[in-house]
C-alpha cells in the first residue's frame, strides 16, 4: 500500500480522477452495452418477427455502446499501464473470448440484413452465440477479479458462477428494455423472461456478497468493522428492495396503457448502480485487488495531467451523442429499415 504522505497534490488526485472515469465508462458500458447484449442472449428461436423487432429495438445504439467498453479499457491502459499488463497476463483467454463474440455480433448484426432470406436463421443465431460468448466471458473476468486471480478451483468455481449470474443479469436488463421498448406478445415475453432472470440475478448478487468480505480481510473489515455499515447496509437492502417491486409489478403486468414500462429498465439501471458503488467500495484503492493500488499503477503525474485534457474534451462529446442519439430514436421500436 502507497504512503499517500509521500505523494504531492497531483499525483495523490490524478490517479484518484482517472480510476472514476474508468469506473464511469465501465459503468455506462454495463448498462448500455449490458442491455443489447441481453436482447441478443434472449432471440428466440421460434418466432422471426419477434427477433426482427428485438433487433430493432438496439439497432440504432448497439454499435455505439461499446464506445464506453473502450474507453475504460483505453483509460486502464494509459493511465494504469503495470495493472493493465497485470490483469491482462490472467485474463488473456476470456478476453480473447470476448473479442470473439462482438466481433461475431458485428458481423452477423449487418449480414442477417443483407444476406439471402435462408440464411437470416443462421445469423441470428451466430447473433445470439456472440451475444453469449461475450457475456460469459465478462462474467468470468468478473469473477476471477473479485477472487484476485487465485486460479484454486474454488476460485474458478466462483468465476463460473458468476458468468452464469452476469448473463442473467444483462439478459435481465435487456428483457427489461424490451417491455419498455415493445408491445404486444413480445412485450409479455420479455416481462417473463425479466422475472426468471431477475431471480439468477439475485443469486449472483448474493454470492458475490458472500464471497467478497470472505476473500479479503481487508472488505471485510470496510464493510463489518467501519462506522458506516449501517449505511453500506442499505446497498443491498435497496438492491432486493428493487428487486422485489420488479418481481411483483412484472407479475401484474401488463397495464393498461402501458402504465410503468419503464420502471422495470430503471430499476435495472439502479441495481446495477448499486452493485458497482458495492464493488467500487470493496476494492478501493487497489486496481489489482491487493496487489496494485492506484498510485502505484498510475503513470507520471505528467503524462496523467496531459491525457485529462484529452479526456475533458472526449468525454462529454461522447455523454452529447449518446444523449441526442437516445432521444431522437426513444419511443417503441419499429422496422428497421437498410436503404
């Protein structure tokens, strides 16, 4: 652990600023790419006009949420080089996995447009494989993260379990986009399938808090032995408060005009805030957990000052577009035209 008395101003609050806007970006990127790449686990394989209007529902973002994925990932590389080789060195094979799987979404997202009608089938379903591939293996980074790399078979236990939670889960907030964004059967569909993921869900929550304070004493002396815990209680008291509202107001669903479609997506939207603020806590500061903290990972102040003025002009030139975009195409989805 760095002696933070040995750190002028700069470098004690720079490594601070860009482990936020790392975590940011990754936040936003769960969220945004989190709920096209639920829509894409869920296709089903029964009905096609139903995969159409899935599809078009994140047409006109999907390709642009994965901008937040590379910029947290940019950030950890430039701002953090040791931790970015470090976490790299353990997490070479799911990441490649990863990589595999948007690539394969790329491609399909484009060819199940253009390519002749006998083969839509296929590409939705390489659509859907990539959708997979690249949800289990964040889970699985997750996982093998929060267990510090151990590679026991405990530790690679966990990391499949949380593969499995996190797929859930953005299946979970992707479901809860379409009843927002769709009507009809497919809009009863997707509350079903948001209630079945919600409850995987909530077991991954559940074993990630479990195991996090158990790992560590370090968490679980932030989290049991601090002043605040009555307060850090409330993160997952609200966590399964939510949970709970989703659960039976999906149960009712639907209302009549459309009453409170959207609360399920906002409710997903704060449980994932939630979980993060949880993890974000636990493994504060360390980027590597108990192995790297931010300042020793951090470049020079110099080159840290020198990248924030790039990052003051990207930033919110990114928030801009993702806002304009999210407004010009809000509403329910409809056919999704190539021209």
């Amino acid at each position: 652990m760095t002696d933070l008395s040995q750190l002028s101003g700069a470098a004690y609050w720079l490594p601070i600023v860009f482990i936020s806007l790392m975590a940011l970006a990754l936040f936003l990127y769960a969220i945004l790419d989190g709920y096209d790449l639920g829509v894409g686990i869920l296709l089903p394989n029964d009905n096609e006009q139903q995969r159409d209007t899935m599809i078009a529902s994140i047409g006109p973002f999907w390709d642009a949420n994965e901008t937040w994925l590379v910029l947290g990932i940019g950030l950890l590389l430039i701002a953090f080089p040791s931790a970015h080789s470090l976490i790299l060195f353990h997490l070479y094979l799911p990441i490649t996995v990863m990589l595999t799987g948007l690539i394969l979404r790329g491609v399909a997202f484009d060819f199940r447009a253009k390519a002749p009608a006998d083969h839509k089938d296929l590409w939705d379903k390489i659509f859907k494989t990539g959708s997979l591939m690249a949800t289990l293996s964040q889970g699985y980074m997750l996982g093998s993260y929060v267990m510090g790399f151990e590679q026991s078979l405990a530790a690679i236990f966990f990391a499949a379990l949380s593969a499995v939670c996190v797929t859930a889960g953005y299946s979970f907030i992707g479901a809860a986009w379409l009843v927002m964004k769709t009507e009809g059967e497919l809009q009863k569909r997707a509350a079903w399938w948001a209630r079945r993921c919600a409850w995987l869900m909530t077991l991954g929550i559940i074993a990630v808090s479990i195991v996090n304070p158990l790992v560590s004493d370090t968490i679980f002396n932030k989290w049991f032995g601090s002043s605040l815990f009555i307060i850090l209680l409330m993160i997952p008291l609200f966590c399964f408060l939510l949970l709970f509202i989703v659960d039976r107001y999906l149960r009712l669903f639907p209302f009549a005009n459309d009453f409170g479609c959207w609360i399920p997506f906002a409710s997903a939207v704060f449980i994932f805030l939630l979980s993060f603020i949880g993890l974000a806590y636990s493994f504060f500061p360390y980027v590597v957990p108990g192995q790297l903290d931010i300042w020793q990972a951090a470049s020079a102040p110099e080159s840290l000052m020198f990248i924030l003025y790039g990052s003051v002009l990207v930033l919110p030139t990114i928030i801009i577009y993702t806002i304009f975009s999210y407004k010009v195409f809000w509403g329910k989805a409809t056919q999704l035209r190539y021209y």
